[in-house]
C-alpha cells in the first residue's frame, strides 16, 4: 500500500512538472499561413493547428469533433478575417463556447485588420459575384504584408504569455532579419517577370499580381465564385489572340478543367502554384512557399 | 486515435439532434418505403433550397424569418405539386420526382447566376453540419416534430397521401438544415429497410438502430477525426445490413 502511494506521487510530481515545462501557449489557425508565422514568433512557446490545409478552399470546411476541441483549448485565434471564414467561423467559435477567443477578446486576431486591403468593392452589389465587402482576403499572398502581420502578433503573445515577452520579441527581429533578406532575394529573382502577362482562374492572386508587378489579362471566371459561361469563354480566347499571356495560373483546390480547356486551345502553359505553405511539397513555411511562387513563374518564362 | 473530441458538450448537442431527427424520420421512412417513392426527401430539400434562393433573389436577406418562411412555403409547394401528380400518374411518381429534383436544382442555379452570394447561403442550409448544432437550435424543431408527430397520429396521416406529403415537407425542411440531406437520406430509408416486414415490434428495432448508428458513427468520427456526417451514415449502413441479415437468418430458421 505504501509503495503504491509512492507511485501516486511520483507519477502525479511528473505530471506536474511536465505540465510546468511545457506550458505552451495553444494557438489555433484557420490558414496553415498563420500557422507557419505563429511557428515562426512563438517557436517552441505556442503549440499551432490549423483549421485548414494548403490543398483546401478555406470557403468550406467538414466539421470533425477535434476541430470543436482544439478551438475549445485555444488561447489565440488567429484568422485572416475580412470574411472569408464567415461561413464557418461564427459557429466553430459558438460551439468552441471559449470566452478566451471570441470576437473582441485578447485571444482573438484577425490578420486582415492590420492592412489595407486591394480590391475595396466601391459598392456592394450583389450581381458583382461573390465579392468580399472589406476588400480582398488572400493577403498573405504578398510577401511585404507578413512582418505587419508577424508584429501584430507578437504583441498579442506578448499579452497573453507576458512571462515570455522577451523571447518573443528575440524570435520576431530574428524572423524579420530573415524575412527582409529573402525579400531582397526574391525581388532580385522576380524582375524578369515584371509586366508578365497572365490569366488566373479565381480573383486570388492580387496580393501576388500586385506585389510582383504583374499584368493581369483574364480571369477564367467571369465574376468571383461563377463558373465560367461560354460567351466569358469566347470573348477571352478572342483576348487572348489579340493580347497573349504567358501563363494561365490556378490554385491546388480549383479543378484543372477550365485552365487545361484554355490552355489547350491557345497554347499557353497552365501551371497551379500554391496560394498557402503547404500548398505542394516545396512550400513547407513562408520561405518556402515565395521560394516556389516566384521560381515557378521565372520556369514559364524561359 | 485521439481523444480530444470525446468531449461529451462536443458530442452531446449532434446525438441530441440524431435522436431528434430519428423520432420523426423513422416512421416517415417506413411511409416512403411504402409508397416506394425514396428520394422525395431529395426533391423536397431541393424544394426548399429553391425558396431560399428566391427569398436571396427578392432581397430578403436577413438570416431568419423571411427565409426560412420562403424555404418552408416552397417546400409545401413542392409537396402540393408531387401529390397531384401521384394522383393523376401514380405509376410514374417515382420519376416524376427525380425529374423535379433535377428542375428545381437547375432553376436555383440559374437563379443564382446573377448572385452567386446566395449560393453561399444555399450550401449552409442544405448540407447543415451535425457536429455544429448547439441546443438553442433543437428547440423549434422539437416543436415542429411535435407537431408532425401528433398530425401524424391523430389524423392517420398514412391514410391520407395530401397530409403524408404536407407533413414530409415540413419535417425534411427542418431536418435537412440541422443535419444535411445525406443524414436525412440515412435516417429515413436505412432503419425503415432494414427491418422492412417486421410489422409494429419493427419501430423500436428501427429507433435502437437509429440510436446505435448515431452513436456508434460519432464515437468513430471524435476517435478517427473523421467528418462526423459522413461517418454516421456508413455506421447506420454496417448496422442496417448486419440487422437485415440477423433477421433474414431468424426468418430461416423458423420457418
């Protein structure tokens, strides 16, 4: 009897211990980008999940119990915002029922709140198509948009794991000291393609076509979420012979159909390029994925 | 495996709702196998989601009354529609209702060509998601399968097709917004089939089947992290073959 109360508290010392040694800060994502940078500020101090993944349309996703779990342990919510998740955020949060990350408190961060976003609809109409009132959400596309994004975040994990202030101000300068040097690398790299002319599939990739000054000709669909009619179809073939692009660029969750339609008959590559990390096997973090993007779009025009 | 989603304030609202979906689902089932008309569930949603589409295309967009009243009143028009058909062409009604299951998803998305917004809306009220019921949203529907259940009862509602179909109509239009058409499909047909013949000990067997199904499928979705709809509807199809073969072995062997 002795030595099984021993036990006891042998076992229970431990878990105390370990309980003590890895107090991580959980931070829950609903894009595998935010993921990657809360990777990068916090390192070994947050634990990150992701609510989607680079292969996915973050529209939509498929409820599992883990996700109502996870959310319900976080104590950072970080999100893109400006609506993209509206169609499944409210609910996971309401059903999460964790005062920690709801709408307004310390523990909830929505990237987009720190930019200025491309695309600002100067009217909301509906027969515009399915256009974000607040402007463009898929701003992680541009690379000079991170370090706001990284520094907003570090304050937050400053406010919530005080204790820990310093490090997280260490992991920040050293992240953006790296982040400015792979910018300067991919700008340099990325001059051949200013002026490129392409044609997207969906309005994602004006964070993209913005930062890389690229010259957007076409877009598959004839207003964002719709797919494409025939006569959007014609006259964008007609376009296309009287202004060629050099590359028609989709992304991993929207079908090959309609760019391999295009590009079959004008001839023009069709590529997929990762619009977040994990996106395809090169983009594993943030370096990687611009790494990718920007070398991915020099192959086409050699 | 995992255990994090074995959390019964997870768990605990989607099995609430499961067994709210059974109690009306169950006997309307055994009605449809009667009929033999399986996929009116199919229609009427489809039905129901033309409404709201039309309630977006009106501008009647604030989430709530509005919409769920064009959702509902569309479906009773659907449900009005089949029922003169069935009496006109009752041997056809079968296709007629796969035909006005493919009508009513082609209007909506040719109504939705110029507002691709609603289709938004359109998806979260046709593949409503069982694990994000909370229990504020199962109490209009415990009143509205109330009802169902007592109009049902006391006016023999399968002894009058009108009735049946008006009160199929309402059943799957809030059905099919807690759980999603493919739940609704499940926990109409597959109980009802499985213990088909069985005459009345047949519903208990079909509830505790019902009941087994949801549980069993979101114990298995919380362990695996599976998607929780699609997990119940395989666990209802296992249990209602290993039921349908228990019972046809118990059949041969007493006859």
């Amino acid at each position: 009897m002795n030595g099984y109360r021993k036990w006891c508290l042998v076992v229970s010392l431990l878990m105390c211990a370990s309980q003590g040694a890895y107090a991580v800060v959980n931070v829950f994502t609903c894009e595998p980008e935010w993921a990657a940078l809360a990777k990068e500020v916090g390192g070994d101090l947050v634990k990150t999940a992701s609510a989607t993944t680079g292969l996915q349309d973050v529209h939509h996703i498929e409820a599992r119990p883990s996700l109502i779990a996870r959310v319900r342990q976080a104590d950072l919510l970080l999100c893109t915002g400006a609506g993209l998740e509206e169609g499944w955020l409210p609910v996971l949060q309401r059903r999460a029922n964790n005062p920690r990350i709801q709408a307004g408190a310390d523990g909830y961060m929505e990237a987009a709140d720190y930019l200025r976003l491309l695309d600002r609809p100067t009217r909301i109409d509906r027969s515009e198509g399915d256009v974000h009132a607040r402007g463009n959400p898929h701003i992680q596309l541009d690379p000079t948009n991170i370090p706001v994004i990284a520094q907003a975040l570090a304050k937050r994990l400053q406010v919530l794991d005080s204790g820990h202030a310093a490090r997280y101000q260490e992991n920040l300068s050293d992240f953006l000291s790296r982040w400015q040097t792979a910018l300067g690398r991919w700008e340099r790299q990325a001059r051949p393609l200013q002026g490129l002319p392409v044609v997207v599939h969906h309005n994602a990739w004006v964070y993209l076509i913005n930062w890389l000054e690229l010259d957007l000709v076409g877009t598959l669909e004839p207003k964002p979420g719709l797919p494409p009619t025939s006569t959007h179809l014609s006259q964008l073939l007609e376009q296309m012979e009287r202004q060629p692009a050099k590359v028609i660029i989709r992304s991993p969750y929207q079908g090959a159909r309609a760019s391999e339609w295009l590009s079959e008959r004008t001839g023009i590559p069709a590529i997929m390029l990762p619009t977040t990390v994990g996106g395809n096997e090169a983009a594993t973090d943030l370096f990687g994925l611009f790494d990718d993007l920007v070398l991915q779009l020099l192959s086409v025009t050699q | 495996m995992n255990i994090e989603g074995l959390d019964s304030s997870i768990l605990g609202p989607a099995f609430a709702a499961g067994l709210l979906v059974l109690s009306t689902h169950v006997p309307l089932g055994r009605q449809v196998l009667q009929r033999g008309i399986i996929f009116i569930d199919l229609a009427i949603a489809q039905f129901a989601g033309l409404g709201v589409i039309a309630a977006h295309v009106m501008h009647l967009d604030s989430p709530g009354f509005a919409v769920q009243l064009m959702a509902y009143g569309c479906a009773v028009l659907g449900a009005f529609l089949l029922y003169w058909c069935e009496r006109h062409w009752p041997d056809a009604q079968e296709a007629i209702i796969g035909t006005s299951f493919i009508v009513a998803a082609c209007s909506g998305i040719l109504l939705l060509s110029s507002s691709p917004q609603a289709g938004e809306h359109l998806k979260e009220l046709l593949v409503g998601q069982i694990l994000w019921v909370g229990y504020a949203q199962l109490v209009p529907v415990t009143v509205i399968y109330a009802l169902v259940l007592l109009l049902g009862k006391f006016l023999r509602s399968h002894e009058h097709p009108l009735l049946f179909y008006l009160l199929f109509a309402v059943t799957v239009t809030a059905s099919v917004q807690l759980v999603g058409v493919y739940l609704v499909f499940a926990s109409l047909i597959i109980p009802a089939l499985s213990v088909r013949n069985a005459g009345k000990r047949g519903v208990l067997l079909a509830y505790g089947l019902g009941a087994a199904g949801y549980g069993l499928g979101l114990l298995g979705s919380a362990l695996f992290d599976l998607p929780a709809g699609a997990v119940i509807v395989l666990s209802l199809a296992c249990l209602g073959m290993l039921v349908a073969a228990i019972r046809k072995v118990a059949c041969q062997v007493a006859g």
